[in-house]
C-alpha cells in the first residue's frame, strides 16, 4: 500500500514539477534582462550538483542522520563497486548527448514541430519496456499509448495566430538534421529511462545512491560541454554570469525534475512517467492561458486535451484486470 502512495505521490510531484518548470521558462522569457543571458551549459552543470547535493542529504536521511552510516554507505556503494557505479555511465552519457541533441534539433526545426515529433518517445519508451524488461501490454494499453501521442501532438499544434510569417521557414536540409535528431532524440529517451528503471529495479539500493552515481557522471559530462562550448565566456565572467532569482528557480526546478523522475521511475515507471508529463503540458498551456494570457486555446487543443485524458483512462482500464509485477 506505501508503494501505491508513493506512485501516486511520485506522479502528482512531477505533474507539478513540470507545469512550474514550463510556466517559469515562459515567465523567465517574459522578462527585460539588463545584463549577459546565463549560460545553459552552466544551468546543467549547476542542477546536477543541485541533484548530487539533495540526494545525500535523503541518503543521510535513510541512515538516521547518521555521519558514521552516510560515509560508510557512500564508500561501499559508489567506491567500492566501480562496475556498478560505471553502469550509471551509460544512460549519463546518453542524456548527454539527448539534451545536445534536442539542442540541435530546436536550432534547425521550429518549436511545434519539434515538440509534436518528440512524442514519439511515449512509444519508443513502451517498446523498450517491452524488450528490456519484458513488461507485457494489452491491446487496449498499445492503443491508448497510440492516443496519447496523438492527443499530445494535437495539444501542441501551432495556432495559426502563432504561426510568425516574418520568420523563415527551415530549409529541406535543416528540416532533416532537426527530425533526425529528434528521432534519435526519441530512441535514446525511452533507452536510456527503461536502462535506469531495470538498474533500479533489479537492486536493492536506494534510489538516491544510484541518482548520486548518475550524478556524478552528469557532472563531468556537463562540465565538459560548458568548457567546450562556453570555456571562453566562463574565464571573461564567469560561470555564474547572468544569473537571477528566475535563472535560480529554473535550475532548481530542474533539479527537482531529475529527483522526481528518478522517484516516479522506482516507484511507477517510464510508460506513467509519459502520461504524468502529458498532463502537465495541458495544465501548464491552460494556466499559461488564465493567468499569463499568452495563449489562445483552439478546438484542436481541446480535441487533443480529450484524447489524452480518454488515453489516460484506457491505459488504467486493461492495466488491473492483468496485475504486472513490475508495475507495482
Ligand atoms: O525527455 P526525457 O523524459 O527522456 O528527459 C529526461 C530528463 O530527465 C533528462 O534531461 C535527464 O537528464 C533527466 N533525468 C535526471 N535524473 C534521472 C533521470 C532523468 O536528471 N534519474
């Protein structure tokens, strides 16, 4: 019964975590800035310390605020086992070159085609549930995945009053490298959080050591990438140029994201992951609408929005008469 609150807790958590994360990226877009834009690759850098830095205050936690317990878990778990630790390595280095890749493909394709392409991870993701895990779906589970990328994609069709005819249209060329990226985009999304989902799984540690060790190579990576690209930048001014109280929220909400994923993946899993994030995309563009007033609803968005919410149910509907070890 704990586990069921805590995968419904978990699921909720990133519906919120999610439509705050949109609505302060649009918020922060919003405002006049007076100084340097902060560095992206710095952002990353900052949230997985962020992440690093909570999760072993919850493992201190586990371990009665024990100093003695804390040091010896950490040796033990992330020291002491490098094969184990080098796991976490892979689907590190895969959000690596995800988040770079998203990068690409936002630079050549515009942002609705890109969003609308990008819920094809909802698919790739059940797919890899499928082989890596031998998780077993019903007609009815396949066909409401089907309806939830449809109804998402719909939910993110551009209006026409937010179609911008002074800007041009992406060439053939771009087009392709920006759909490529996307498509592989996808691939490694739904691989890399079903890698983690059976590395969690299949121990007993805690979620927050593996996170810590996921961490760690995030901040290497990361680190990496902000030499590489803004090394020149960093030593005029600075890592943390540009930073305001909004850039702060972004990245700690940021942080919170990959904690609660991380939560959702242990105690629900990537394929609930998929619908907690589209609902967030429909709350988020309805509050967007009610209190930033900078979006316009459509009869397509509301199709959409029905479709997600029918897809929703559908998906719960098969999911109890069949029980799923793996889905408790
Ligand atoms: O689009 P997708 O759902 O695959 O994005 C997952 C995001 O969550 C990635 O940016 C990844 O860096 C982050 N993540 C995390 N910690 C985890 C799992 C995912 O920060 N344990």
């Amino acid at each position: 019964m704990a586990s069921t609150r805590l995968k419904y807790l978990s699921l909720s958590v990133l519906v919120f975590q999610t439509t705050s994360l949109v609505l302060t990226m649009r918020y922060s877009r919003t405002l006049q800035a007076d100084g340097p834009r902060y560095l992206a690759s710095s952002a990353v850098v900052v949230a997985e310390v962020m992440k690093i830095f909570t999760c072993v205050l919850l493992v201190f936690k586990e371990h009665s605020y024990s100093m003695r317990a804390l040091n010896s878990i950490l040796r033990q778990e992330i020291l002491h086992k490098p094969v184990e630790t080098l796991k976490l390595a892979i689907p590190s280095g895969i959000y690596t070159l995800q988040n770079n890749l998203l990068y690409v493909a936002l630079s050549n394709l515009d942002a609705a085609t890109y969003q609308v392409t990008y819920q094809l991870k909802i698919l790739t993701t059940a797919l890899f549930s499928v082989s890596m895990l031998g998780r077993r779906l019903g007609v009815y589970q396949w066909l409401s995945l089907l309806i939830l990328m449809a109804g998402v994609a719909l939910v993110q069709w551009p209006s026409e009053s937010a179609v911008t005819p002074e800007k041009e249209a992406p060439s053939a060329g771009s087009q392709f490298v920006g759909v490529t990226a996307v498509l592989v985009a996808c691939c490694s999304s739904g691989f890399a959080g079903v890698y983690f989902e059976k590395i969690l799984k299949e121990s007993k540690q805690s979620v927050w050591v593996r996170n810590i060790q996921l961490g760690m190579f995030g901040f290497v990576f990361g680190l990496f990438g902000m030499l590489a690209y803004d090394g020149e930048r960093v030593r005029e001014s600075g890592m943390f140029q540009g930073y305001n109280t909004v850039t702060w929220t972004v990245v700690a909400l940021q942080a919170l994201g990959g904690l609660v994923i991380a939560a959702v993946i242990k105690y629900a899993d990537n394929i609930l992951k998929g619908f907690a994030t589209s609902l967030s995309i429909i709350l988020s563009t309805l509050i967007s609408y009610f209190w930033l007033q900078d979006f316009d609803p459509t009869g397509v968005f509301f199709v959409g929005a029905i479709l997600v919410i029918v897809a929703t149910f559908l998906y719960g509907y098969e999911g109890k008469p069949t029980p799923n070890p793996s889905r408790a």
